[in-house]
C-alpha cells in the first residue's frame, strides 16, 4: 500500500521537506516502499506558485524533477487567487501540471491507497490551491483515502485575510477529506519555546517538530505489521478509523513528545503538562477517540506500563462515555522521528477542543463579511458571495456535530 504525499505552498513544502527527511531514516519504509519508491525517491509532488522555496527544500532531495510543480507569479495570501489561478498573466496551468504530476505518481505505485496533502490554511496557494486540488483529486480518486494536513496560522495575524482563508479552507476539506490533521503554529512555537529554554528559535525548529509529530502517526508500526515482518503502510488509514468514527466528525490534533526515556509515565506526564482540558468559559473538553503511538520501545517494556498509560489518556483527554472503547495504542521498537537512543509519544485526538478554534474563524469573518472588509479582492479572483455563504454554513455545520455528538452520551 503506497501513500503519495502532495505539497502545496511555502508551509506545506518546508514541512514536508522535514518530513521527507524523517521517512528517509525509516528501514521499514524503504523496504516496504509506502513512502519512498524502489528508485529511492520520495513519493511526492511539490508544488507552488513560485519557484524560490522549491528549489530550496527540494535541492539535493530524493523528488523526482518532474514531481516538482511551479508557477510564475505568487498568489497574493489570497483564497481566490489560488483557487481560481491567474488566467489573464497566462499563468493558469499550474492546477493541471500539478494534477499530472500526481497522477504519474500515483501510476507508479503498485498499490495505491491513498493521498496526504501538506498545507497551510492561510497562505493563497496553500489556501486556495489546496482547496482546489482536494477537490480534484477527490474526484479523481474517489476510491483511494485522502487526508489533509493543514497548519493554521499564528492568531496574531499574518494577513487581514487569514481568517477568510481559513474559512474558505476549512470549508472544502470538510467536504473533500477523510481526515483533516489541524496543527496550530501557536501551540507549537510555545512547545518550542519550552523545550529550547533561552536559545532562539527558527522556523527549522518549528517544522522539525511539527514533521516529528505527523511521523509519529504516519511511519510504520510493530503493532500493524503483518507476520512477513514487511510494512505494507497502513497507518495513516488505520488512524482514520480509529479517530474518526464519522463523516461530520473528522478533526484530529496531535500532542508530540521525544526524549531520553527515564520511563514510560515519565514521558507521558511530560508531553500532558501542557494540554489545555478547559474552554474559555471553563468547561470540559471531550474527546471522540484517540490513537496513542509510543516509538523506541526496544526493551519491550512498554507493556508492563500499558494499562497506567491507557488510564493517563482517558483521564487527560475526557473521552465522551458513548465511545467503550476511547483508547488505541500502537508501539514501535525504534523511534525513527526522534534522536538515537530516545523514545516519543504521539497522541492523535478527535476532540471538542477544535470548536473553540473553528468559533473564532467563523466570529470573525462573519464580522468582517458582514461589514464587506476586503471582499473586493475576492470577488476580484472569482470568488463568489455563494462561495461564502456555503463556507459558513459548512463550518457551522462542524461546529454542531461536535456540540451534538457530546449530548449523545
């Protein structure tokens, strides 16, 4: 089973070029060729609307030159612009060359299963080009799983568009995806923060830890693998079963933690220090299901902790009562997204938690929307007051199934 991993815009690119670096140092994926294809190369397609970032993070990379797409002009952080390109500068091949691309990529794997996208919620090709594809390649694919990993932007604003962006955004993937993973840029750097105490940190701090966490859930595992000793890459699709028990309800977070294992509690009560149980108004948060993936346990001592492990998550994250079984554990023997010699934990959670983000989205563009602040730059690009209209409607949508889904207990 072969992934193809498609990345779209600065964010996306920088990211998966970290990731791509964690899949390298994976025996498993090499031998199994998930990720990487017998040639050596990376299974992937890089694409923006600029040359620049490209060549930088694909440079002395294992992408094949004609997996990687670029434009000629940026898109303005602007949804409509990457949505709906730039036909009048001739610029407007950049959704078909990138749609063959993926497709000779996907003709190269001997069993296909499905496609990650690697984006941010803000940026214009990010936003908008990642909206677009998603709903081409949905339609392409409509057997094969398509997941979104997507970056929201720094709440103290990177652009007076982002929060339309975002919406607009938020709104396809909703309708196009199996699995929408949201990292939030804040809860990062705050990670990093912490971690690097007084030294400065850099964008490459960033996206090491945000690629370690998505390896974390993405790279293979001893509990998924069959009795030939071979990875056959099913994680990703695996994790969408375990956490995302319906259609409307499809959000998934991740908490991330690598170090020197003292022991497994150790470990775990480290990476919960830092997770946020209440709203603003002080109520709870509940989680729909969880997937817990623990990496270097080379001693096999990892079981002996299990059951300890099992209670920390239920009690940390809340899970909603109507879910019996709330908690999936995979372990692996090396921690390949990590430094020799650590272990890590990755928690991936479908979570209540995703509505106080997605509320702030919509409060603010409908305040915006409702006073017609920069709409003329959208109705400029194609975009359209239905395009809107819907992408409201979708995001409450979300919201309510959320809300919903915690009465059924």
């Amino acid at each position: 089973m072969s992934t193809v991993f498609v990345q779209v815009g600065q964010c996306g690119n920088q990211i998966g070029h970290s990731l791509c670096k964690k899949v390298a140092k994976d025996d498993n994926v090499k031998r199994s060729h998930s990720f990487v294809a017998p040639d050596g190369t990376f299974r992937a397609v890089a694409i923006d609307s600029e040359p620049k970032v490209l060549h930088k993070v694909t440079h002395g990379q294992p992408y094949r030159k004609c997996s990687i797409i670029s434009g000629k002009r940026g898109r303005g952080t602007n949804w409509a612009m990457g949505y709906h390109g730039l036909k009048k500068s001739g610029d407007d091949k950049l959704l078909d060359s990138s749609i063959e691309a993926i497709r000779k990529e996907v003709e190269r794997c001997s069993s296909f299963s499905g496609l990650i996208l690697l984006h941010s919620l803000s940026g214009g090709t990010g936003s908008g080009l990642g909206s677009r594809l998603c709903e081409a390649l949905r339609d392409e694919y409509q057997l094969g799983h398509l997941m979104s990993c997507a970056f929201v932007p720094h709440a103290s604003g990177e652009s007076p568009l982002q929060h339309y962006n975002s919406l607009l955004t938020l709104s396809h993937l909703q309708r196009f995806c199996d699995c929408i993973v949201l990292t939030h840029n804040d809860d990062v750097l705050n990670l990093v923060e912490k971690k690097k105490g007084s030294e400065r940190v850099s964008f490459s701090h960033l996206n090491e830890h945000i690629a370690a966490s998505l390896g974390g859930i993405l790279l293979p595992t001893d509990s998924l693998m069959p009795k030939s000793g071979h990875s056959i890459g099913q994680e990703p699709w695996e994790m969408i079963r375990s956490v995302c028990p319906m259609p409307s309800l499809k959000f998934v977070q991740l908490k991330h933690l690598s170090r020197s294992k003292v022991s497994w509690e150790g470990l775990m009560s480290q990476m919960l220090l830092t997770l946020k149980k209440y709203n603003a108004k002080n109520k709870p948060f509940y989680s729909l299901a969880n997937l817990m993936v623990a990496r270097g346990d080379g001693t096999a001592s990892f079981q002996h902790s299990a059951k300890v492990l099992e209670e920390k998550i239920k009690t940390a994250y809340n899970p909603v009562p109507w879910n019996p079984y709330p908690v999936d554990i995979w372990t692996a023997s090396n921690n390949t997204v990590g430094q020799k010699n650590s272990a890590s934990v990755t928690i991936a959670t479908n979570s209540t938690s995703v509505v106080e983000y997605l509320d702030v989205v919509l409060q603010r563009s409908k305040v915006m929307y409702d006073a017609g602040a920069y709409l003329h730059w959208y109705w400029k690009y194609g975009a359209t007051k239905d395009d809107f209209e819907e992408a409201f409607s979708d995001v409450e949508a979300v919201v309510n199934s959320y809300n919903e889904a915690i009465k059924s207990g």
